[in-house]
C-alpha cells in the first residue's frame, strides 16, 4: 500500500509557525490566532525593516535578546487611525447612545486598541460638548507600549489637522476643532485637559482578562486581524465586561453575525456597528 504524500509546507510558512511558537514561549505573546496571511507580511516587513536575512535568524535574536521583544510587538502591531475616523459613527455614538448614557451617574468607556490616542481623543472632545465628560472615566488600552507612550503625549502631524478638522465637523462636531489644539511647527498638540479623565494602559486582548464594568467599549479595526475564534473569544471578553445594557461600537469591516458570543448583542446602529449587550444572558 501507498501512502499518499501531504502537502509539505514551505519553509517560510515553518518560519512562521517557529517565529510565533518562540515569541510566545520566551516571552509570552501569543499571535497563533492572528489571521495568518497579514501576519506573514507583517513579519517579512519586519524582517527586512530589522536587517535580517531570514525570518528564522531574527527568531534567534528574539529568543536571546530580551529587549528586542517591544520593537518586535510595536512592528507586529499597525498602530495605524485618525481622529473622527468614519465620522458617521461618531455622529451616531453622539446622537444614538450619548442621550442614552445620560441617565448613569458615572461613566466607564473602555477604548481598546487605542493605537496612537486618535480615537480615544476624539472621544473625549465629543463627551466634553455633550455634557458628559466629567462624569466619565475612560480606559485607552492597547498591548503596544510604543503606541501607548505616544498616545500619552497627544501629539499629532499639523499635515492632519485639515482632515481632522472636516472629520470633526462631519461628526456633528459642535466647534471648531482648533479649539482643541495648539500647532508647533510640524506638530499640533492636544489640549491637555483633554487627558483629564482618560487612564492609559497596556491590556492584551488575547491574554488579559475582562476590564473596567464599561458602559460603553469601542473595539474598531482590531478584530479583522483575528482569526473567527479569537474574535469569538475577544467578543465574549467584551460581553462579560460590559456592563448589562452596555454598548460595543465596532470598525466598520467588522461584524457579530458569525460569532456565537454576537447572539448576546442586540443592534442599535447595523452600519455605525454599534450593538448592545443583551439585558437577558448572565
Ligand atoms: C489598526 S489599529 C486600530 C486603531 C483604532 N482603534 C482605529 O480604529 O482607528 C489596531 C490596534 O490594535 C492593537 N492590537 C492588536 N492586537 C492587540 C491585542 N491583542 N491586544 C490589544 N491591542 C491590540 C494594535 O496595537 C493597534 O494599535
């Protein structure tokens, strides 16, 4: 009897496999659920960016270079938003869910994947025109310390401030979005008392547990990375920590139609991506 040959894989894709299998291993970060195709790009941009030769000589530098491992996650990341980005959901979080979070004393928004501050900065101005800033307590988290660090200053390219300014506006934004800001030469820097209420901190969605009872969580454009089951569970993350009745606002690529977890959500706003967490599962 003959035994039919596997498809052997090829040696990039065994790179791969050893690449994440050490990274988790030595330093515990776990990327086996990150859709496969992207994250092979990622780590080829890298190996090139780093002056490697092969994926498998800079996973030798990983396994012994301690410090090497916060460059790797930063590069492995995509920190990549805008402010106001896809304004119309902001306009449907400010006209849709904000009159509905009115009725709450106090106030926790969980922004996870926070990438360099934009969202969680547009947030806060949206809440501060509405009312509700000082009653609310805002979580901006990511697994990128890099990004995190950066978030915290709130320094952002003066070439952006024309296409935030017309996002702001497109978000019902009520002033003028300069009025939040001060330009230095190359750079605007956020008016600081934006960063009053929000606390900045390292939480990994694949490994951390659930976070803050929020009342609202805005997850956008970080879910496409992962593989159905990770979203899953990421989901079910999201569930268990919001509050009953609380809301989750998505990216716009992203949906709960094949997640079990979704069946725990309720849509407010279908094209927005805002749902929320179903009064009736425990
Ligand atoms: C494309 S950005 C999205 C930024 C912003 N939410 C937006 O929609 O404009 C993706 C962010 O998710 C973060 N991220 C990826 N995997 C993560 C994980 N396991 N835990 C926490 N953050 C993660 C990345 O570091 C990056 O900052």
């Amino acid at each position: 009897m003959h035994n039919i040959p596997m498809a052997r894989p090829e040696p990039e894709d065994v790179e791969i496999e050893l690449f994440i299998r050490a990274l988790q291993l030595r330093h515990g970060y776990d990327f086996s659920q990150y859709t496969r195709a992207s994250f092979k790009r990622r780590v080829l941009n890298l190996v090139t960016a780093q002056g490697f030769g092969s994926i498998s000589e800079m996973t030798g530098r990983l396994l012994r270079d301690d410090a090497f491992v916060a460059p790797l996650v930063a590069g492995l990341s995509v920190p990549v938003s805008d402010m106001f980005r896809n304004p119309g959901v902001f306009k449907a979080l400010r006209e849709a869910v904000f009159p509905l979070l009115k009725s709450y004393p106090n106030l926790n928004i969980w922004q996870a994947g926070c990438a360099f501050g934009e969202e969680v900065y547009s947030l806060a101005i949206l809440l501060q025109e509405a009312g509700l800033y000082e009653r609310t307590q805002i979580y901006a988290t990511d697994f990128n310390d890099a990004a995190l660090a950066r978030a915290q200053e709130g320094i952002f390219p003066a070439r952006e401030a024309r296409t935030y300014s017309e996002n702001y506006l497109a978000a019902g934004g009520a002033g003028s979005f300069s009025d939040y800001y001060h330009a230095r030469y190359e750079h605007i820097k956020l008016d600081e008392q934006l960063k009053r209420n929000i606390t900045f901190a390292n939480h990994n969605l694949v490994a951390d547990g659930i976070f803050c009872e929020p009342h609202l969580i805005l997850c956008r454009n970080v879910l496409i990375y992962f593989t159905d089951t990770l979203q899953n569970r990421v989901l079910s993350l999201f569930r268990d920590s919001l509050i009953r009745g609380g809301f989750l606002c998505l990216g716009n690529k992203e949906t709960l139609d094949f997640a079990p977890a979704g069946k725990d959500f309720v849509a407010v706003d279908r094209r927005a991506r805002i749902f929320r967490r179903a009064s009736s599962n425990q």
